[in-house]
C-alpha cells in the first residue's frame, strides 16, 4: 500500500507528467513536423532539423530532472531555435540568417551571454554561501579509492559462489523453472565499530560454514577485517564489514558506496535479509556522552544508506558483544550449561507495518524491557552469591546488577538515537528495529571494565587526580596474574547460537523486497511470457497464411506451365521464329504472381514455406536453356551473315567490327558483354528482327540474361574457319596503323573536350558576325582535333590504348602468341649515330592523326564566312549602319577577328616553344646516365615534335606569321604590335572612320567621294591565309557597294526631285516624244538635253564618278543596280544629246541630213522641198544627195511639200510648221521602205501620185533619232 502511495505522490505524478509530456512532444516532433511552417516554408521538413528539436527535447527533460537553472533550457532553445529557424526568418526582402556564419556568429554570442550570466549567479551564490567554494575544493582533494575494486570483488565473488551450481543448468532451467533454495539464502550484512567483535560474534554463532578456509577459523581468534568478507554457512550469508565504516566513516566513503553498489548490481530484488548493527560493552560505556550521539549518528547514517540504495526494509539487530568486559559477567554466567548459554539474552520487538512509535515511547519501551533483565539479575544474584565459594568471585558478581543498569542505560540511549522514527522518510510508517541483544563470544582475562560511577572508582580518581568523563574505564589487568588455562575463553560463547539460528535466519521473510526492481522484473517476466504467446500466435498465423499464399502461388505456376507447354508446342511444330519472344518472356516471368516480390517476399509468404525461390530456380534453368537453346543459335546466324555482308561490301571498318562480334558470339577470347549486347541489339535492328520484341529494352534483357550465364555456349555451334580466316586475310590488306587508329579515335569519343565551335573561338555570345558556308560539313571543330583535345585525351590515351587494341587486333586477326603485332608495336630503340627509331606503328597513327587535325582546319577555316545583315530592321536594309557597326566591333580592342584568329593559330601549332632536338642535346650531355626508359621517351618526344612541324605547323605558318609576325611554333599568339593582324585591324579601324565621316556626310546632303582603299585592302585579302580572303575581301566589298548605293539612293532623290519635275513639266506627254498635238518647246528640249543641260550638268556632277559609261547599258560602278531607271533616262539623254545637239558646242539642236529622190511618179514633173528657206527641188534628172540643216530658224520652222503640176490645190502640197515641223513631215510619210544602206526611204502620195524620198543622216546609231524621243521617259514614269 506504501508503495501505491508513493506512486500517486504529488511529486511522483509530477514528474511522470513532465516525462510524458516531453514524449508526447517528442512523438509530434518527428511525426507533424514536416507538416508545421507558416507560408510555404517548412522548417522541420528535413530530418536533421527534426532530430536537434528532439535532442532539445531531451536536454529539458534532463535539465528539468537534475534541477539545472532555467536559463540553460532557454539558451539551448533559443540556439536550436536560431539554426533551425533562422534561415527562413524574412526581414525586409533579404534572410539575414540565411548563412551559417551569420548563424554561428548570433549563437557565439548568446553563449557568451549565457556563459557571463552564469558567472554572475555563481559570484551571488558564493557570496550568500561562501562554503560553496570548499565543496569545490574538496573535491579536488578527494581521497584516493584504492579498495572499491577490493570491496565489489567480494561482492561478486559471493554472488558467483552462491550460484556456482546455478549456472550448470540449461538456459531453460535456469529461465524458466524454480530457483533453488540455494538461490534463496538470506543475506545479512553485520556493522559496528573497529573491535566490536563482530567477526567473532559469526564464528561464534554455532552456525555451520561449508567453506574450508572459513571452518578452519572458528574458535581461534579472528583477524581484523580489512574492508568486507562474506561468510557461507548452510543457513544464511553474513557479509562482515569493517569497523572504519563506522568508526571513521568519513575517511572511506568510497569503499562503502562501492559495497552498497555492488549489492544493488548482484543482488536486485533483495539484497539483503536484515542488518546486524554491533558494539561492545566498552564502546558504550567508553564514551563520553557526544561521542556517544556520535556512534549513533554513524549507526544511523549507514543504515539509512542501507534503506536507500538497496530500495528493501528490513529489520536490524543490535547486538551488544563482548558483554564479558562487565565485572562479573564470568563469574555470574559460567554455572550456565551449553544449552542455556545458547539462549537468546536481550529484547526483541515486533516488527512491520504500524509498529513506528514516537521517540519518546521507544525509548520508555526499551527501558521497561531493560529493567526486566536487570531484576532477573537482581533476583538471582543472592542465590548465586550462596552458590560461589569464592570471595573473589563474589565481589566481582555483586558489582554486575549496578554495571548492567548504567550499560543498559547507555544502550537504551544509542539505539534510541539510531531508529527513532523520522517525519521525513519512510521511517515513520514503519519501524527498522528488531531487538536488542546482548553476547559474548569469548571471555578474555586480560582486559576489565570498570565502573567510573562507584565510590571506589571515585576515591581512586580523586587520589590518583584523573578526571574521566566517560562511564566506564577499560581497564589492563596486571601481566603477573597467572591464569591456568589460556584459551579458556573461546571455549564459551554466550547467547549467540539461537539469536543467529531462532532470531535472525527465521526472519528472514520481514525483509520487504525492493518492489521497483521486483515490479520491473515480474513486468519483464509477463511482458516475456506475454511476447512468447503472442510469438506463438503470430508463428501459427503466419505458417496458416504463408501454407495459403504459397499453395495459391504454385497453383498459379502450374497454370503458366501448362501455358508454357502449349507455347512450346506450337513453336516446335510451325518453326516460327516469332513466337520465341513470347516463349522467352513467359519462361522468364514464370515466378511472377501478382504482387509478390520475388527477391524480397513480404512476411506472410515466408515461414518457412516460401516456395519462390525454388520456383525461380527452375523457371531460371528453363529461360537459360530457351536462350541457349533457340535464342542464341539465331544470333550466330545473324551474326555470320553480317559478317559475310561485310565481306562483301569490302569495307575495313565493318569487316572488322563484324569480325569481332563474331568471334565474341562463338566464344572466342574473352566476352566483352556489354559490346556483345549493343553489336548484337543494333544488327537485330538493321535486320528488322527486333519488331517481334516489340521494345528493344525486352531483346537487350534477354541478351544480358543470356550473357551472364557462365554456360552460355553450352548449345553453341562451331564457328566457320574459313569465313573468319578470308575476313582477317581482307582485313590483312589494311596496314596496322590505319586500323588502330580508328579505334583509337572510337576508344576516346567520351573523354574529348566539347566542340571548338565559332562562338568560342571569337569570344561572342552568339554568332553575331561570323557564320559558315552552306556548303561545309562541318559546323564546328570536333573537340579530338584541338589542341586541349590532343593533349589532354589523345596523347594522355594513346599509348595505353594502343597497347589494349594491340592485343585486341591480334586477338581477332588470331595472332594472340604469335608476338608479330606485339613486337611491332613494342618500342624499340636502335642507335645509329645521333638516330633514334621510335615505334613505326606509333608514329603512322600520329601522323594519320595529324592529316586529319590539318584537314579539318583547313576545311573549317576556308568555310568561315562574314555574316550578313546582322543588324536586321523591320523596315528594311541597315545599310552602311550594319557596315559601321561590323567595321567598329572588328577593329575593337577585344576584336572577334582577332580573337578568331589568335584562336586559330593557336589550335593549330601543337609543338612546343622548344623546337630545337632535345633528344639529342640530352644524349649527348647525358647519355651515360639516361636509361633505356629514358632514351625511348626522348626518342618518341623527338619524332613528336617532327610530324608535329611536318604534318601541322608547317602547314598553317602563314597564318601563325600573320598573327604573331613568326612562323616559329609558340603556345600563345598574341596579336602585338607589328604583325599583319595588327595593320588589318588598323586599316579595319581606318576604314570604319571613313565610313562613318561618309555616312555623316550622306545624312548632312553633302557625301564625300569614296575612297578605293577598302577595295585595296579587299584585294590584298586575297593573298592572306584562310579565312581571311573570306571574310575581309567581301567585308570591304560590300561596305564599298553598300555607301555607293546609298550615295546613288540620294542621288536618285535629287533626280526625282530637280530632274523630274521639270521633265514632266516641259517634255512628257508633248510631241516629239509622244505623239500629241502638245509640243515640246526647243527652249525646253534644248536646256534640258542640251551640253551642261539639266540632264547633263546633275549627271556630271553627282553621278559621273559612280556611273561605267563605257558598258551599255550604263550601270553603277560596284555591281550596284539601277533599281529606278534612273541610269537609263540619263543614258538616252546622252544619246539624244550626241544626236541632236551638234551645234554651237552642243548646246543648240542641229541635224544635218542628205535628201534624195529615189523615184518620182512621172505625172510628177517637179517635186518641192522647203526647210526652214532651204529649198530642194528634183525634176527626173540625175539622182544626187542635198545637204540639209534643221533647224535654220531658231524662231519658227516649217517644211512644206510641192508637187507639179498641181491635181488638187490640197492634195498636192504638205506643209507643216511648228518646233518639231521637220518631224511631223517624217511621221506624214505613207510608208517606210528600208535600203539596203540602212537608209529609210519615205513613201508620200499626192494625189495617188507616189514620190519616194530618201533621208540619210537622221539615225543615231542605225536607229531613227525620232525613236530616242519616243522611248525616252521622265524619271519616275513607268
């Protein structure tokens, strides 16, 4: 009931409370943390963060048990709080706790906090309580704990002696049947002073030790205990401890903390039976009355540790010994017989619940039972005068009743002190205390006890002027008195053996175990047997499910299998190849069953019963015997007959590659398996074969499975000789180098560096200025054929590689052991003068190596074009705008041309600064010293650096001279001042200013001529190294072609503006030009066609520099098209200029023709011309030319046509007058006949009377001059 008590106690429930609590914390910790967070941020999402909040958990529960200042919890929190949640702590728009130095840095300085604010409750602690510091000092002078060890080790011993017998049972005894008796003996552990006898008081107790070492030592005088000793008698165990725990229990608290440890660690339950707490007679009545509060307070003190540590009640015997020091004892007890010296002589009181008395009642209580004993003596002490003989003996008994009185005082006050109840512990419901008893276990002569109360002893003080200030006096008898027999007093013992026997072994059942550890074991033990049962249930369970799940599961096979069959059946009958895959995948998912994981069952398949692992063995032996069997012999032929198309083709690469898939699928040599897989999987899908499988990952997994197999080839056939020895005879014709060097190339495909592309080489994001042609192949160097590529990939893997497909080429070529390849490829070095040889192999794979690296670059250089409207407009052509801006970045300090350039020389010179013979100035400095190894690197470095200059340097000096100004091979290129590169940008950069003072002037209306250097620069380029003539050439060139169609676009604005307006205005839609009864003015005609005209004089000045008169059609200069017409109104003014102005210097109209008359009708007598005065007549004489002038007036013109004689006044004459009179006569004509000249002759009919005249002179160039005016247009007319 005590103990339901103390568990309900308000401080129990408190701290069961906080223990829950703290768990229950810990519990939403770890499973609602990743759901706590405020917005989308969720601090305790990872399970770090989790874990410190559960440490910090911990740590309070800790801090709150060993009662720890609240502030240590709130730094802990706080730091916890700062590293976990300070990340997402938002101030402003910035987490200033992000960082963890930031983090590290705040928590640094709340420690600090924490650390001075502890310093300062410390100093207030000292300074209220200055003892404080002593206990720190004592501390460190604690006294050394030699003996704990000793202590515990006896201990232990015992425990082990005790179940010696125990741990020959089986682990089934011993767990589950009774204990043996043996197991049950009571423990009783005895305390007192130094010398209080109580080891004699256990050998003297009549008990029986089996143990030889410990009988031997009854009845002789015991050896001072040193610390602690277990005696073994058949009845109970008696742990004997020394008498300085009590006496100086200050001086070896760790030897007394390790007993009480060790009898809590062996003995759990009940660690002991009870307490004998023993002193003698003398070490009452020796003391003054303080050191007798003191013995008691000691007494007290260590049996209060008993009750504590050990967590058991028990009752405690005082046994007051060596009671013989009393005067008179002997001689008073020694008529008793044996059996009455063996009975118990003291008090004994009832023990157990209830029994707790006041102090003041304890104390009446153990008087009365005293005074009981002190009348008996009283009573028989008159007989036992009478009986005695002696007068010596006589006195000495009379002394005994006054003696025992004040003894008996004195221990009624000690035991008092010791087990009075207390309101402050357990003690108080119960009471400790068993009895009071009163021994001797022998009976020495040597010592006496006298009584410092009587008369005498007080006279003798008195003369003697001592002053005692205890009781009694111990006093040494004189060594002359002569005893008659020594050992007389071990042969008596008195009052021992029933006390040990009747008293404290049969109570051995007062002791109340230490229910904690009995709840906790009897819990383990139900929790055992409970587990146990449960095990059980679950064991039945599971074996009921796991006979279930796996009778459903072979069910389940034996239905596939017969699936399976069927299949199987249908294949062999119609040898269809197709059904192989699903004959493949039936077998190998034969195991398969719902959702039982195979590998990995769930509990309720197991037990014992799965059968899954049996099932997959056999279906995996039936998958691998289909895959040898029918997969792979379909995989030999497919692999004989691309090996056969391949012969067939001719072609080395595939002829090989075929050879070695073959040699692998018939087993020759090492499988490499992953090659096998991937050659097999890509001629399966050339061939179509893989539509069966559906997906190609199904073929590739039956492929593994197939090559995984150790016994793979266990159904193979034999490979065909005669088809690998024509494909290694074909492949023979190859040389060695050519071979390995492809598959030197193939080896290191995924270790090259990425591709050396425009951008890169430039320095520009995107490719801004510079493209490639439509015709290149390529659109980037690949990452092999650089310079990073050589050196970093190809030089680092050649060697090592070369060595691995050395053997591989000897392996398919069947020369493994024959050591030719081997040998020729091996290094060798043979001296001849200055002359090292290096691998012939090695250095051919170089150099073909070195082909293609020069082969790519001349390529990828030649196709690098200058890329075109890079600035491109909604609206239109940027124009000299996009010339500006590509002249400005090229000519800039960070110059992409540059870059480019310098980019490429570098890729291209591979040899080191070094060009000098290395190899030879280091063997002949050091040839005694270098060795073979050496020489040979020097060798190969040599020849390096030969095909290196030979193969690539050499071929791309021009453009390493233009860069850097040498043809010397170096690593770095910088563009320095000088160098070709450094004038192209100067002139680059000239030309850009040119352009932009050009294209100011454009803008302002007054250009500027252009300058022919871009065209200079253009064909200079020409002779430059690739890319250079592509890309300055047509830069230039078209910067030039641009500004001249600029300068002809404004000119053309002039034109429309100044030229057309006028045109239109005075000459378009009149006569002569078209045919209309509106004429042009001569005025007119002549300022506007006329030399200097208006025509003329725009033309000269802002289109003669920019015009090719000498080609017909005129055209701009520069390829520059005549998008309007504009060239070709000036191009027909200039004729109609040379044609009709041939007066007064060109600027007045004058044509002078030649008139005939070829026929005239004969009715016709005279035919009249008049032109302007000038008259022709022609009468039938002889036919001769008239020079004619038109026009002879500058006012009006007329020309008129007479026949004679006269028909018709109307019909006979023509007369025509106006500006253009002389044309309107031409156009009259009734008919034109073309001469054989060229000339046109003029048919006219007066009156039906036909009069042919013929006009020479009025062509332009075997064209009309009336034909220049009618196909003349005013700019802007369609």
């Amino acid at each position: 009931m005590s103990y339901l008590n103390r568990i309900f106690a308000a401080r129990f429930l408190k701290t069961l409370l906080i223990v829950c609590c703290i768990g229950l914390l810990i519990a939403a910790i770890w499973l609602l943390g990743p759901f706590f967070g405020f917005g989308e941020s969720r601090p305790l999402l990872s399970v770090e963060s989790r874990v410190i909040f559960i440490v910090l958990a911990l740590f309070c529960l800790v801090s709150l048990w060993l009662r720890w200042p609240l502030f240590i919890m709130l730094t802990a929190t706080l730091c916890v709080a700062i590293w976990v949640l300070g990340p997402f702590l938002l101030i402003g728009e910035t987490y200033p706790l992000l960082p963890v130095g930031v983090r590290l840095a705040v928590i640094g300085a709340i420690l600090v906090i924490a650390l001075l604010y502890g310093l300062w409750l410390l100093i207030l602690a000292l300074k209220d309580n200055p003892q404080l510091l002593d206990k720190f000092a004592r501390r460190k002078d604690r006294p050394a704990e030699d003996d704990a060890s000793e202590v515990a080790a006896a201990i232990r011993n015992a425990v082990d002696y005790v179940n010696r017998s125990r741990k020959r049972l089986s682990f089934f005894q011993r767990a589950i049947l009774a204990r043996k008796p043996l197991d049950l003996l009571p423990w009783y552990i005895i305390l007192g002073t130094a010398d209080a006898g109580k080891t004699s008081a256990i050998l003297a107790s009549g008990q029986h030790f089996p143990v030889p070492e410990q009988l031997d030592r009854v009845g002789k005088p015991a050896q001072q205990t040193k610390n602690c000793e277990c005696w073994f008698a058949n009845d109970a165990i008696y742990v004997d401890t020394a008498g300085k725990y009590i006496s100086e229990p200050e001086a070896h608290p760790g030897e007394w903390r390790a007993l009480l440890k060790a009898l809590k660690k062996y003995r759990p339950t009940k660690a002991i039976n009870g307490a004998v707490v023993a002193f003698s007679a003398a070490d009452v009545m020796g003391r003054s009355k303080a050191e007798l509060f003191e013995l008691a307070a000691s007494l007290r003190q260590r049996v209060e540790d008993l009750r504590q540590t050990l967590g058991v009640r028990f009752p405690v015997y005082v046994l007051v010994t060596r009671l013989d020091q009393l005067p008179g004892f002997a001689e008073y007890f020694r008529i008793l017989t044996e059996q009455e010296r063996e009975q118990v002589w003291g008090v004994t009181f009832p023990y157990g619940e209830g029994g707790s008395a006041s102090p003041l009642e304890l104390h009446d209580r153990i008087r009365e039972e005293f005074a009981l004993l002190e009348d008996r003596i009283e009573r028989d002490m008159i007989v036992r005068q009478q009986e005695e003989y002696d007068n010596r003996d006589r006195k000495k008994m009379y002394a005994l009743p006054q003696d025992f009185h004040l003894l008996s005082g004195l221990v009624a006050e000690v035991v008092h002190n010791i087990f009075f109840a207390s309101r402050y512990d357990e003690s108080q419901s119960y009471t400790q205390l068993r009895g009071i008893y009163f021994s001797s276990s022998h009976q020495p002569v040597d010592f006496s006890l006298l009584n410092n109360q009587t008369i005498i002893r007080k006279w003798f003080n008195y003369v003697e002027q001592e002053s005692p200030t205890v009781t009694a006096s111990l006093i040494e008898q004189p060594a002359e008195r002569d005893f008659l027999i020594n050992d007389v007093s071990y042969g008596r013992q008195y009052f021992l053996k029933q006390l040990f026997s009747e008293v404290i072994v049969k109570d051995r059942d007062l002791a109340r175990y230490n229910l904690a550890n009995v709840s906790k074991y009897r819990l383990q033990r139900l929790l055992g047997h409970t587990f146990c049962i449960l095990l059980t249930c679950v064991l039945l369970n599971g074996f009921w499910h796991s006979y279930r799940n796996n009778s459903g599961y072979l069910d389940a096979v034996d239905h596939k299998v017969v699936s399976l069959g069927s299949e199987v059946n249908r294949l062999v009958k119609t040898a269809n190849q197709n059904l192989l895959p699903r004959l493949l995948t039936l077998s190998q998912y034969l195991p398969e069953y719902g959702n039982l994981d195979i590998f990995n069952p769930q509990l309720e398949w197991r037990y014992g019963l799965y059968t899954g692992d049996d099932v997959l063995a056999a279906s995996d032996s039936l998958y691998q015997f289909f895959l040898q069997r029918l997969l792979l012999p379909q995989i030999e032929q497919q692999a004989a007959q691309a090996l056969q198309t391949a012969i067939d083709g001719g072609r080395t690469e595939q002829i090989y590659r075929q050879l070695k898939h073959y040699l692998q699928v018939f087993g020759q040599g090492e499988l490499d398996r992953q090659y096998a897989i991937d050659s097999t999987t890509r001629l399966w899908a050339e061939s179509g074969k893989l539509q069966p499988y559906e997906e190609e990952r199904i073929f590739v997994a039956h492929l593994t499975n197939l090559f995984a197999s150790p016994q793979w080839r266990r159904y193979g056939q034999k490979m065909d000789e005669d088809l690998v020895k024509y494909a290694r005879a074909m492949l023979e014709r190859e040389d060695l180098a050519s071979r390995l060097y492809q598959r030197i190339k193939d080896s290191v495909a995924h270790d090259v560096p990425a591709d050396l592309t425009l951008n890169v080489m430039a320095k520009t994001r995107s490719s801004e200025l510079f493209t490639l042609a439509e015709e290149a192949e390529e659109t980037a160097i690949p990452g092999l054929f650089t310079r990073a590529g050589y050196y970093e990939v190809f030089k680092k893997k050649m060697a090592p590689g070369l060595m691995l497909l050395e053997r591989e080429d000897a392996w398919v070529l069947g020369k493994v052991g024959q050591g030719r390849a081997a040998e020729a490829l091996r290094p060798q070095v043979s001296g001849k003068g200055d002359v090292v040889l290096v691998n012939p192999v090695q250095q051919q794979i170089l150099g073909l190596y070195l082909d293609e690296y020069a082969r790519h670059w001349r390529t990828f250089l030649s196709h690098i074009r200058i890329k075109t409207n890079v600035l491109q407009l909604d609206y239109g052509s940027a124009g000299v705008a996009e010339d500006i801006y590509m002249l400005r970045t090229l000519s800039a300090t960070d110059s992409p041309l540059a870059n480019l350039l310098v980019r490429a020389a570098a890729e291209t010179t591979l040899i080191g600064k070094d060009g000098q013979s290395l190899l030879l100035d280091n063997m002949r400095d050091k040839g005694q010293i270098l060795n073979a190894a050496a020489k040979v690197s020097l060798a190969y470095a040599e020849m390096e650096r030969r095909l290196l200059r030979e193969r690539l340097d050499n071929h791309f000096a021009p453009l390493r001279e233009f860069v850097t100004g040498s043809r010397e091979s170096v690593v770095e290129h910088p563009a320095v001042g000088g160098t070709e590169l450094s004038k192209l940008l100067g002139a680059l950069n000239e030309q850009y200013t040119l352009f932009v003072i050009y294209d100011d002037g454009l803008k302002n209306g007054t250009p500027m001529a252009l300058s022919s250097t871009a065209q200079k620069i253009g064909a200079e380029s020409l002779a430059w190294p690739d890319p250079l003539p592509n890309l300055v050439g047509p830069l230039l060139e078209g910067a030039y072609r641009r500004a001249s169609r600029s300068a002809i676009a404004k000119s053309n604005e002039g034109i429309e503006e100044h030229i057309g307006r006028v045109c239109r205005a005075t000459l378009a839609g009149r006569y002569p030009f078209v045919k209309s009864r509106r004429e042009a003015k001569m005025s007119d005609f002549e300022r506007f066609f006329a030399v200097d005209g208006l025509a003329d004089d725009y033309f000269k000045k802002h289109l003669a520099d920019k015009v090719d008169t000498s080609s017909r059609p005129w055209r701009y200069k520069g390829a520059v098209e005549d998008d309007n017409g504009s060239l070709a109104m000036f191009e027909q003014a200039a004729e109609i200029r040379e044609a009709f102005f041939r007066g007064e210097g060109g600027r007045k109209v004058a044509l002078t023709f030649d008139i005939t008359f070829p026929h005239l009708d004969s009715s016709i007598t005279q035919l009249n011309l008049n032109f302007d005065s000038t008259r022709v007549s022609y009468a039938h004489w002889p036919v001769a030319p008239v020079s004619v002038t038109w026009p002879m007036s500058r006012i009006s013109s007329r020309v008129t046509l007479t026949a004679s004689p006269r028909v018709a006044a109307g019909a006979s004459t023509m007369m025509f007058t106006g500006p253009w009179a002389l044309f309107r006569w031409l156009d009259s004509a009734s008919d034109i006949i073309a001469t054989s000249s060229g000339e046109a002759q003029l048919v006219y009919l007066l009156d039906a009377r036909r009069a042919n005249i013929e006009i020479s002179g009025l062509n332009y160039k075997d064209r009309p001059v009336a034909e220049l005016l009618r196909r003349f247009r005013c700019p802007g007319d369609d």
